[in-house]
C-alpha cells in the first residue's frame, strides 16, 4: 500500500510541476484598468532540491503573505501581480537545495460592469 501511495504522490507532482512550468512562464498580462497595492511583497520560498518545486513554493509564500496585507483573494494571484522577480539560489553548494526568492506588486483586474 505504501509503495502505491509513493506512485501516486510522484505522478501528482509530475502533473503539478507541469502545470507551475506552464503557469509561471506565462507572460505578464496586461489588463485595461488594473489595481495595485502600494505595498510590494517580497520573501523568500521553502528549500526543495528540485528548482521547480522550490518556484512553486516562493509563489505560494508569496501568495500567503499577500494574505497579510487583506487586500482581497484577488490580490494574490502571482499572474495579476506587476514588476514579478523571482530569482532562485543553491545554497549548500553542488548537492544543496535550492531556495527562491520572489517579490512583486500585488494586483487585480478592475471589475467593470456591462453598461456603465
């Protein structure tokens, strides 16, 4: 039973990395009214001996410190955010993990409603 769960955790991850190489590499988009926080969110991610894993992780601390700023759910989407740097580091030489470190201005698309 263990070994079967430790195949179905590697495929998900798999899939997911998949997924985050599709999701970050995206371009910035571009909105028509955009609204940004004034505040920019800056931090470090978890250690992963995997580069991707360890992007996906300074996005997901990014997002969670976005939180903090209760600016609304909307904020913290990493492909709405502006001025995105996200820069990753080995640290403990050939054989250590790497870690990232990410910032950027958090921001959402404006609503706008249908014949205003």
């Amino acid at each position: 039973m263990a070994k079967q769960h430790h195949i179905l955790v590697a495929l998900a991850l798999l899939i997911f990395g998949g997924w985050t190489a599709h999701y970050f590499n995206r371009e910035p988009m571009e909105f028509a009214g955009v609204s940004c926080s004034q505040e920019r969110v800056v931090t470090f991610g978890w250690t992963n001996e995997d580069r991707a894993r360890a992007e996906l992780a300074a996005i997901l601390r990014w997002k969670s410190e976005t939180k903090k700023l209760r600016l609304g759910a909307a904020y913290g989407e990493w492909h709405h955010a502006q001025d995105r740097f996200l820069r990753c580091r080995r640290i403990g030489g050939r054989d250590g993990q790497f870690q990232c470190k990410i910032s950027a201005t958090p921001c959402r698309p404006k609503v706008v409603k249908a014949g205003v």
